[in-house]
C-alpha cells in the first residue's frame, strides 16, 4: 500500500545584519508555486530559546544569537528546513526552493491500542528519561507518533507533526521536530542503543509569582550540573576537574576473566581554526571506545572543584562515556555533532525531560 504526501514548497529570502548583540536574521517566506506568503511557519535555532512564527505577510525575524548554529524552518504542512550556518563568512542574501514531496509507505503496520500504549510508554521512558516522572513532563500530543516494530522488543518511532513537551519543573514549553528514533540492540557496546534525530526549540514559560520563578530557577541549575551540556562544556573549555569530573578510560585489554581496568585517557585533540564563531573542539584517535565519569558534587548538584587542595564533596554519581566516531566535534554550547556520543549511568538516564537551551548560563547566585 502506498500514500502520496504533496507538499508545497516555499521560497525564503533571509538578510543577516550583525551588531554588537549577536546576528539578526529577517526573511519572507513565501510559496514556490503562487508566490503568496506562508504565514505560522516556525523560524528557530536550534536548541535554543531564539524563534518566532511568520505572520500574514510571511515575514519573520530573529535576534541575538551567533555562529555556528542550525536555522530550523518548521510547518505541518511543508517539509521541514535546515540551514547550517558556520561562520559569518555565509551570512549573505539566501533562497531556498521546495520540490513536491512524495512519501512511499510500502508497508503499513497495524498496531492495536493495547500495543501502542506500551510502545508509547517505552518511548517517553527512553526519549525522556527514565525517572521522567519525577519532573512532571510529559508528551502532549502523543497521538502524533507512529511506531515500526523491529525484531523483538527493538522499534522506531516517527511523529507527523512536532511533538509538544511541557517541562513545567525547568519552565520551558519544547517543541520538537522529531526526524527519527530508534531503539536497537549495541553489540559492540552490549546494551540498547537509543539513536535521536530531531530539532529542538524552547518557549519560556512566564510563572507569575515570584517564589514561583526562584524555585524554576534553582531547578535550571540542579538540572543543568552533570548533564550531557555541563559535561561538554567543560571538556571543550578543558575544565573538567574544576568542574568536579575525573574521567578515566577503560582498558579493554585485561583478561577475559577480570574487571576492565581503568587508565588515564588517551586521546588526541585540538581547535579548528573557524572563519568566525568559536573554534570547534575535535577529538580523535581514541584507543577505548569506553570511559568512565566520576561527578564530584555537593547540595544542589553543584560541583567541587577537584583542583583545590581542600576539596571535600560529598556525593559522588558515576556515569559511563562512549565514543561512537573514531572522531568527535564538539561545539562551544556543549553541543556534539553527527550524534556520535552516548552516555550511560547517572548522565544518561537524563533524557529530553532534563535539556535545557544551548544558550542557558546557570546563574552564579
């Protein structure tokens, strides 16, 4: 059985000014066939809390961010849009043309209610975190997702429309363009692999009370220590002690019959060189694949700083780091590309639930 999915495609013409605040970008979009303008498209960067909709004249613009970073166009009834933009050197007059779409479904999968609810379950589980629950999110429209059984109890899942999550511990309302998720068995790494590709865009909740804010703020700042974001940032500034992190790399050449044995880590690195932004952080030539992460921390999941003589924390949380590429790239917000890292343990259990924007700074207060 096949089903055609027509989509219009649209026109968009972008200018990027730069001041002293960051780049702004203002464009129309417009349809490809009639010329008319496309009003409710979502224009965002992704990951952040930078984003707005075209209005009646199909105009849009957008202020305050910097390079690189990834121009989302998102429509329910257009295919969806990416533009990276690497370095001021791109920033000029743009167009983008849309083709038709045709999607080809060969195969349609019937799954009773009964099933769906379970593979709906297992998908908050492993795409919002384990103890999700624990932080009040959830799934708005969880009628948008469809699932694709694999062999056993591995599945793919896909959504329609952009998937609606409200975070109301951390005050965000996330709004996801879910590209793919699967869910398959890592033979090399010997567990569950849980692959996401999707786009992600932050709209702050306003609480009114006062309380109500401070208590949204100290929930950013626990959330934001010893998360995949805190991690990466630090690594990329080569603060990982002072940021309580003791990485160690483990050895997969004991014998069969022992514990992997735990060594400094080896690697090489070094700071491309970009045209404007900030330089990227590659990391390559990794003899182990697996890697241990000691967090040290205290109250409020702040961490210790593990280069002062007097240190004393006093929690410790462990989590597991696997390198997917021979070589990874990582950005100065703390984000990787090519999604070529997976953390297990305490890091990895924190999902979608936990995210916050790229562009957040934990306050110092």
């Amino acid at each position: 059985m096949s089903r055609i999915l027509i989509l219009t495609g649209f026109f968009i013409l972008i200018t990027f000014p730069i001041n002293a605040g960051g780049i702004n970008v203002s464009g129309v979009v417009t349809d490809q066939d009639n010329n008319g303008p496309v009003q409710y498209v979502t224009v965002y960067i992704n990951g952040s809390t930078i984003g707005t909709i075209t209005d009646q004249d199909g105009a849009f613009k957008l202020t305050g961010f910097s390079v690189p970073c990834e121009l989302i166009l998102s429509h329910v009834s257009y295919e969806l849009q990416r533009f990276e933009i690497k370095d001021t050197s791109s920033l000029s007059i743009i167009s983008f043309e849309l083709n038709r779409k045709i999607v080809q479904l060969e195969e349609v999968t019937v799954i009773l209610d009964s099933a769906r609810q379970e593979y709906l379950s297992r998908f908050k589980a492993w795409f919002l975190g384990k103890d999700y629950a624990a932080t009040g999110a959830d799934i708005l429209n969880g009628n948008v997702l469809s699932f694709i059984p694999l062999e056993g109890d591995q599945f793919e899942a896909y959504a329609m429309e952009p998937l609606l999550i409200n975070l109301p511990k951390t005050g965000y309302l996330l709004k996801t363009d879910l590209v793919h998720f699967r869910l398959k068995q890592n033979a090399e790494l010997e567990r569950y692999h849980c692959s996401i590709l999707g786009y992600f865009y932050f709209e702050k909740i306003e609480y009114g009370t006062r309380g109500q804010q401070k208590n949204i703020a100290r929930n950013r700042v626990k959330t934001y220590y010893n998360s995949r974001f805190h991690f990466c940032r630090s690594l990329y500034e080569n603060k990982l002690k002072e940021n309580g992190y003791n990485l160690e790399m483990i050895s997969m050449n004991t014998d069969k019959d022992s514990l992997p044995g735990l060594v400094e880590p080896d690697y090489s690195y070094w700071y491309s060189d970009e045209v404007s932004g900030d330089p990227v952080l590659n990391l390559s030539d990794f003899t182990s694949t697996a890697f241990r992460i000691k967090y040290y921390h205290k109250s409020g999941n702040k961490p210790v700083d593990l280069t002062y003589l007097y240190a004393h924390p006093s929690k410790l949380s462990y989590s597991g780091l696997y390198f997917l590429n021979d070589t990874v790239r990582i950005f100065s917000s703390g984000w990787v590309g090519e999604n070529s890292v997976s953390f297990s343990g305490a890091i990895g259990d924190k999902g979608v639930a936990w995210m916050l924007p790229e562009d957040y700074i934990p306050s110092m207060r």
